[in-house]
C-alpha cells in the first residue's frame, strides 16, 4: 500500500482523533519533504488567543512521522518507529493558518539502512518549522525518532 496525503488524512480520522478534531491536516508528502496546515480556531486555541502549543506540536510531528512512515512502508520491512524526545522553541503567536515543514527526508534513508543491515536501532533527529501566512516563524520543533527491526 502506497503512503499518500489522503490515506494519512484518513488515517489521522481513526487512529489520531486529536489532531484530527483540531484541524491538522497533512498537505504534501514526499520522499524529501512534509507539508501540514492547520488553522487556529475555538477548538486549538489557547488563553492567550493563538494556537495551543501541543496543536503545534501534533502537526510538527506529523510531518516528521509521515516521512518516516512513508520511508518504512517502501522498504518492505517490519521496522518499528516512536518518538524518543521532542523540544520545541516559539517565537511569535500562531494565528491564521499556520504551514509546518519538514525537509529532513533524506536523513531517514542511511538510518534505515544502517537499521535493516545490522538490525540494530537507529535514532534520526528531523526538525519541522512552522510558519504563518507571513512566512514568519512562529516555532521550531525537533523531534528524535527511533527505528528498529521487529
């Protein structure tokens, strides 16, 4: 089965009720790059009137996790996945519809095969920014990632 935008839209329906309540939407998906819109809204908001941080968080890790489930699925092996650290930095109130990007496909791909090679785990660090409809940055996130063969 093929990773696309609309099965992991699906996805997030059934499996992430969550992210899906609060908007978070996957947008493009690529070997390379991961694309998630989310707008604030009543549902995602904070006190302070802009996004709550962990609807930030939800469509940060969802453009890091998308490559990574996207990257296992192609390689045809039963290989594990899950976060094992996360930071994030903000830097301006997220309101509007607010693009989360991740170019950090290319890290998945020596990990997997470090990991299908030896069988032993790997960790990969992917960064998501988000960004307004400014193009101003409104936060940083990191996420570390652990794969390993079932």
């Amino acid at each position: 089965m093929e990773v696309t935008v609309k099965k992991m839209n699906k996805f997030l329906m059934f499996k992430l009720p969550s992210a899906f309540i609060c908007g978070v939407k996957l947008n493009q998906l690529t070997n390379e790059k991961a694309v998630v819109l989310v707008k604030h809204r009543w549902i995602n908001q904070n006190p302070f009137n802009s996004m709550y941080f962990a609807v930030q968080s939800m469509a940060a890790e969802l453009t890091t996790g998308s490559i990574v489930i996207k990257k296992i699925k192609e390689s045809n092996k039963n290989v594990s996945m899950l976060v094992t650290n996360h930071q994030g930095a903000f830097t301006k109130k997220a309101v509007g519809v607010i693009k989360f990007i991740c170019n950090d496909g290319v890290l998945i791909d020596e990990a997997l095969k470090r990991t299908i090679e030896t069988g032993e785990g790997q960790k990969i660090t992917m960064e998501s920014i988000g960004v307004d409809e400014s193009g101003d940055q409104v936060s940083v996130y990191k996420f570390e990632w652990s794969i390993k063969l079932k």
